[in-house]
C-alpha cells in the first residue's frame, strides 16, 4: 500500500516550521510542507510558515509568491479535503503579512501583500 498524500508523521505548524527553517534540502523541506498541509487541514497560517522557512533559505520571492497564491486559494473557497474549514478573510491574510513583518519575514510580506492584491 503507498502512502503516497498521507504525512509519514503528524506535524504541528510549530514541527513543521522548526524543522523547515534547519532543512538545507529543499526537497525535504516540501516534504515537511506536505505532511504539515495533511496534518493540519484548516490552518491556513501554515502557507505563510512555509513561506517564512523558504525566505530564510533566500527562495526566490516569486517561488514565495506560488506558496502563499495556493494558500489564499484554498482559502478563498475551501473545498475537497479542506470542504469544512472557514474560509479565510482579506483581514485575516493582511494581519499574517503583519506579523510575517514584525518577525522579520520582510519578503513574506511583501509577497502575501501582492498575493492578497492579486486574488482577493
């Protein structure tokens, strides 16, 4: 049986962002974004997480930029597996910008600024 789509370990957003921003591999690292993505279905700050960990490896910011697109996507319109959760507000997604900045994370929100102009 594959287990392919099913996190090979439950991850908190809190794992899965301290274990991204030690990972040098950034193959790893989408694996880690993946098993956090299943564990964590309805936590939509996990794509800004992602998107932090990637900023400290000095990701492109447009690679930055299709992390939080496919979060406020999702968000936008939850469906599928995510069916159940709230959708997410504007508010919401500018108040993750704003905390992305405060902690440091200037690229991130620089990004999720221009992700939240675009698609919302």
């Amino acid at each position: 049986m594959s287990n392919v789509g099913y996190p090979q370990t439950g991850l908190t957003a809190d794992d899965f962002y301290n274990k991204a921003v030690n990972e040098e591999d950034s193959s790893t690292r989408r694996r880690l974004f993946a098993d956090a993505r299943q564990s964590n279905l309805c936590t939509y700050q996990i794509y800004v997480l992602a998107a932090e960990a990637e900023e400290r490896w000095n990701t492109d910011i447009n690679r930055i930029k299709v992390i939080l697109t496919k979060g406020v996507t999702v968000f936008k319109n939850p469906a599928g597996q995510g069916a159940h959760c709230a959708k997410v507000s504007k508010a919401n997604w500018q108040q993750q910008a704003v905390e992305a900045a405060k902690r440091g994370h200037r690229k991130t929100a620089t990004a999720l600024k221009e992700v939240i102009a675009k698609e919302l």
